[in-house]
C-alpha cells in the first residue's frame, strides 16, 4: 500500500549571500542573484526541524521519521532522533536516518509513503570559494507527511539504476567535486528517458500539468528541463542545488500553487533516474504550507560573502579572547531532554503558573506534583528587557540574550538568533526556534533561541 502526501512544510535559511559580492570578493565574475546559505547556529538538523513542524498540524504525530541528508551532524549517531525530541513525537515512532547522498532525499519519501510516515529532507550545501558548487547550490530543508485523504496522491511511479561517476566527496572533505558535465547528460539522459515513458504509461498520461526535475548535475535539469515541458509549468529546484533537499523543496514550491486535478511528473536523476506522477486532491487549497517558497524565498535579508565563509569554517578568523564553550555532557542532557530539545515547561494545575525550565514544585502556590507538561516550541513571545553583549565567544557576535514573555504564561531568557540586534526593541515579537548554541569537543548543543518576527 502507498499512502499521499498529506501535509508538508519547507524551511529556508533567512540569509542570503549575493553572487555579486562573491565577484567582489574574489576578482572574478560570479554572475547574477543570491544564494540562500544556513546560519552558523544552524545544520541539517536544525532545518529539519523547522520544515517538519511546518509540515505537522498541531497535535498530530507519525509512526516513523525519515531524515535524508547528504551533510549530518553526526556519523555513529542517528540525527532524526534530535529530530524526533524537538518534535516531541512518542517513544513508538520509528526514526532513522539516510544519508550520504541526493538519491536520500528519493527514499525518505518513498519509505514514507509506504509506511504512513514522516520524510524530513535537509542539507546545507558547501562549495571551494568561487566555485559553480557554491553558486549554484542553496541550503534548505523540506518535509512530507504522509497517509490517507491526502492533498497530493501518488498515481505511478518508476526507477532506474547506474553506476558511475558524475558527483561525489571525500567522507573527510566538506566540497564536493564533479566530473565533467556533459559527461552526466549523456549518463542521465537515457535513464531519464525511460523511466519518464514508463511512469506516464503506468499513470495512463502523455504529458503531466506540471514537471520537477532535480539533478545533482545542474545541466542535467536545465536540458531535461526543455525535453518535458509541462502544460502549466516545468520547474527545478528554486534554490539550487540542495542535496537531499533538493527534490522536496522543488516538489513543495509546485504544491504550493498546483489545483486540484492536476498531475505532477516528479523527476530526480541522481545516481540513477526515479520517477513519480501525482495527482493534486481537492484538499490542496487546506493543504497548503502557511508561507509558499516563493515567499520565503524573496523574504532573505543579505550576509556579507567573508562572513558566511566564517560560519562555514573556511575562512578562520580571530575570536573574542573569552574562554571557548566547553562540552556538554551526556548525562545532564539526557535528565532535560523535554526541556532541551522540545522546550517543554510546565503549567500548574492549581494556580496555572507556567515554570520555565519544569518543575515539580509550583514557585507560585507551592502545589507538588501538579503539573503538566506544556511545550513553547514555536510559540510566541514579547520581550521584556534584553543585553547585547559584544565580547562573548561567538561566530557571529554580538551576542543578544533577550527575557520574554510567552502568551500563554512563562518567561525564560533566550538567545536571540539570526542578527536581529539592530531590530530588537522592548515589547518587540519574537518566536522560538532550535538552534545550535555551539559545538565543542564533537558534541552539538542544541537548544531553542528567539527570532524577531
């Protein structure tokens, strides 16, 4: 049995790193436009949970969660489990990851879609200075639900299989290297070609509504691209090249404006061609995610090209001369793990105070044991008073610590993420958002900071 995509949601970074400034920077010619590129509290993990609570509607949970990523946190650990704890999804849910390369993406989906389950598919995609990696990739995360009545049903599907070598890295290198491009054109071409006929006869089609096509090889797309045009639309990943990323954040921007009976012919050629025709449902106009792509897309705000080298690690520069962040260890993380990672406190059930970490004992009314869990992930908050600090250890300082109020009661101090010092004002709105406060001796400490809205 193959379920429909249900719901779904996409997280791109705020950030944008002009391809002008790249020429500037470098003395070369490095085209037209921006690129979208990751914080540096930011990670695959992190995005994935942004993307999957977009795509998850409130109170609602899946038996099984799918990461793909072509860039973990982790090796020897299992990223989705972070994952899994932001959301606050039940001890039952079965959560693994597939990594290592684009056709990850592929089967996140293709796992979800028997199973009922979550696919969660992020990258942050890093290429050598000056490269048409770095240019042409972007960093972004999307995410499916999956199961019945869905917005989005799947119809046909085909896969083919080769070997050879068009894209790949080093396990040790964070830049990729590509072979020559017309090399994979002609690799890819003939997969696509026939695993294209074959879904659109299993479909009973001749030609789709509208047409992704993803490739890791992006000459691939841009050619494929005019061999299946669409009736309504043909589109490629809008933020270029994302890894694993790559064929949900396309799948998602065609979701976000296809109408119910129209089919969408869904191509990844990535070590291989897959190939899926769906059809929009009725529930598409209810369906849709809150902020299109398009939107997030035009909403980024410009980074300097040497500070995004920074926050990438290419380019080493002087840190404040503060004692680095040590370790976090295992055991006190593993007591707070709701507080940690979903940012769950807890309401009295005799005074309803809300207590910011939990607590057993009400500071308020003194009630023992009489409280419940209650989470402030992505909620909303206002601050009430807030520092900056100049001279703390940080990869992008300032550092801005604000105290806020949330509107259902609670207050805690948070770090204030993606700059916002300049914004930041007594009384201003912010949310809550996970993060990676930093990352020492191999371990990452993730935490929840406030972005001004």
């Amino acid at each position: 049995m193959s379920y429909g995509i249900t719901a779904y949601g996409t997280y791109l970074p705020a950030h944008r790193v002009s391809h002008a400034d790249i020429g500037a920077t470098l003395g070369t010619n490095a085209g037209k436009g921006s690129r979208v590129v990751a914080s540096f509290d930011e990670d695959s993990t992190t995005m994935g949970v942004a993307a999957a609570a977009s795509a998850l509607p409130a109170g609602t949970g899946a038996v099984a969660l799918y990461f793909a990523t072509t860039t973990p946190a982790y090796a020897d650990k299992t990223n989705a489990t972070a994952i899994h704890a932001a959301l606050d999804l039940p001890e039952s849910c079965f959560v693994v990851d597939l990594a290592g390369s684009a056709r990850s993406g592929v089967a996140a989906l293709r796992a979800a879609a028997a199973s009922g389950g979550l696919a969660v598919l992020a990258d942050v995609r890093v290429g050598r200075p000056g490269s048409a990696d770095e240019r042409g990739g972007g960093d972004g995360a999307a995410a499916f639900l999956f199961g019945p009545d869905p917005i989005a049903e799947i119809i046909a599907e085909s896969s083919m299989t080769a070997e050879f070598l068009d894209r790949w890295r080093d396990p040790l290198a964070q830049t990729g290297i590509q072979w020559e491009e017309r090399f994979g054109v002609e690799q890819y071409q003939p997969l696509i070609g026939r695993a294209v006929s074959a879904v659109l006869a299993e479909a009973g089609i001749t030609e789709a509504d509208h047409v992704v096509l993803v490739s890791p090889n992006l000459a691939v797309a841009k050619r494929a691209a005019f061999a299946l045009p669409g009736k309504l639309s043909t589109a490629n990943s809008p933020i270029g090249h994302a890894g694993a990323a790559d064929i949900g954040v396309a799948l998602a921007a065609t979701l976000d404006i296809a109408e119910p009976g129209e089919t969408v012919l869904l191509v990844s050629a990535a070590d291989g061609c897959d190939a899926w025709v769906l059809r929009v449902t009725d529930r598409i106009s209810e369906g849709r995610q809150r902020i299109s792509v398009a939107d997030q897309l035009a909403a980024g705000t410009p980074v300097p090209y040497p500070t995004y080298l920074v926050w990438r690690g290419i380019l080493d520069r002087e840190q404040p001369r503060r004692p680095e962040p040590g370790r976090v260890a295992a055991p006190p993380s593993a007591r707070a793990v709701r507080w940690k990672y979903s940012l769950t406190g807890s309401r009295c059930a005799a005074c309803d105070l809300v207590q910011l970490p939990p607590a057993r004992i009400c500071k308020r009314c003194g009630a023992i044991d009489e409280l419940t869990a209650v989470s402030m992930a992505y909620r909303q908050a206002t601050v009430a008073t807030f520092t900056v600090d100049r001279l703390a250890y940080s990869p992008a300082p300032p550092v801005v610590e604000a105290v806020v109020d949330f509107e259902d009661g609670g207050r805690c101090t948070l770090e204030i993420a993606d700059g916002g010092a300049d914004r930041l004002a007594v009384g201003a709105r912010v949310e809550t958002v996970f993060r990676r406060l930093h990352s020492a001796g191999g371990v990452h400490n993730y935490f929840w900071k406030a972005r001004v809205m």
